[in-house]
C-alpha cells in the first residue's frame, strides 16, 4: 500500500506499507517515507522498488496493490498500478481503498444535494469566522457560562478526505448551539467589533435557519453512522469479506433512515 503525502516541510515523500499473513493471521505495517523528485507515475514506481528491495521483497510475491483513485496512481495505462503490474508483479490486482471510496462517495453525494451542500458551506464558513482568537475566546466564554460543568469545546474543521472530521463538527455545533447563537448576537450587536466581522455575523444568523437546524440534527445522525463503518474500515486485521459486509449494511442503514418512523424520531 503506497500514498503521496507532503510532510510539515512541504516536502512530498511516499508512505509504504506492507500487508501479509503470518501464522494464519493478517499483519500490516508500515515500512518507509521515500523523498520524491516529483510526482510522475514512473518516478512513485521507482521509489516502491527501492523499498521493496531495501526490503528483500521480491515483487513476484505480492498479490495485490493498493491506492487512491488519483489518475497518476490508479491510471489503466500510465498509472502507478499498471506499471507495477507491467513491469513488477504481473499477479498483484489493483484495489481502490474501500474507506476512501467511502468518502468519496459520501461527499460526492452531499454535493449534489444543494440544500445539503449549503448547509455543509455554511458550516465551513461558521468554522472559518469562529477561528480568530476573538470570536473564539467569545465562544468558549459563553459555553462556561451556559454549561458550567461541561467541558469547553472548539468548533472542528471539515476535510473532504476524512468524513469523520463532518460528524465532529456536527456534533460539538449541536452540542453547543446556543453558546454559538450568543456569539454570533453578541458580535453582530456590539460597538467593538469591527463592520466587516459584525456583518459576517450577521449573515450567519440570517441563515441559520429551521432547515438549518434540521440539517444539523440530521448529518450529526448520519454522519455518526458512517463514521463508525469509516474506522472499521481502516482496522489493519480486516479482510474482504467483512469490509463488503459492512458496506451492506450501511446502506441497509441509511435506507431505513427513509423510513416515517425514523423522521418522527428526527
């Protein structure tokens, strides 16, 4: 299993780990960042065979392979996956992660419906106004004013890539809402704070909405659900058979959040 990633340096490197079975149980572990020169599908094959030969891996051994869905990694013709199988391991199938096909399915979907990819917008920019230290310090004044014995919590950022960061941001906007109405009316109505700030929120509580606590309530509870099968996913003991289970029953799951019975409960 290999990725490009660029490190805190702004430095691109290429993670390798290997998967195999001992003693009838399924190991995986992380083997080695390789600088990279640049990001063409020839050069990531190459760093993989310096590795699996620093190794002592011999590619006729390995089975499989696996990738995002990048061009340059998945490509039919000038991918990572077929140049390894062209010229290392003839044997070794391609396989698309399941948890990343899961997120991008999931985005995917969010995107094309427009209220719900409002309300995701939206959010983003509630994080983004609540990240300067002034709102913040508001925020968090508030929460220990209106929950003393709860713990104090920042709004999260959403990422594209790990739809379990959406679940966390749902669940501590929920959790917190109203310390953030009272930020946000604070702010909009105080002689302090600048025109621009005031306006933006001003703007954020013109738009929240009863669609948009509906929305809330809804990704929190839905979002948790596939946060769940997300992490199994990820679990370095799993193979094929439970992770195509699980998929089955997410969306077993989400159908039957079609149901009356769980709309009245929303």
């Amino acid at each position: 299993m290999i990725d490009e990633s660029r490190d805190i340096s702004k430095k691109e490197q290429l993670s390798v780990v290997v998967r195999y079975v001992y003693k009838n149980n399924i190991q995986e572990e992380f083997w080695d960042f390789v600088w990279l020169h640049n990001l063409k599908a020839k050069s990531l094959k190459d760093s993989l065979c310096t590795v699996l030969r620093l190794c002592s891996i011999d590619p006729r051994n390995c089975v499989g392979q696996t990738h995002d869905g990048a061009s340059v990694m998945s490509g039919v013709n000038l991918g990572v996956q077929q140049l390894v199988r062209e010229e290392l391991a003839p044997q070794a199938v391609y396989i698309h992660c399941y948890n990343h096909r899961l997120n991008l399915i999931i985005v995917d979907s969010v995107k094309s419906v427009r209220l719900a990819d409002s309300f995701i917008r939206l959010l983003e920019e509630t994080y983004t106004f609540m990240s300067p230290h002034t709102p913040r310090e508001i925020y968090l004044a508030k929460q220990k004013e209106l929950f003393p014995n709860k713990q104090i919590r920042s709004l999260k950022r959403l990422s594209d890539t790990r739809w379990s960061c959406q679940y966390l941001s749902c669940k501590v906007l929920l959790d917190t809402f109203p310390a953030l109405i009272s930020t946000l009316e604070e702010i909009s109505s105080s002689q302090c704070h600048t025109g621009k700030r005031a306006h933006v929120a001003r703007s954020l509580l013109m738009n929240i909405n009863f669609a948009y606590i509906l929305c809330l309530v809804m990704f929190t509870h839905i979002s948790h659900k596939t946060k769940l099968v997300s992490g199994m996913l990820q679990a370095p003991s799993l193979d094929l058979s439970p992770a195509a289970q699980m998929i089955d029953a997410i969306q077993q799951e989400l159908k039957n959040e079609r149901s009356e019975k769980a709309w009245h409960s929303i």
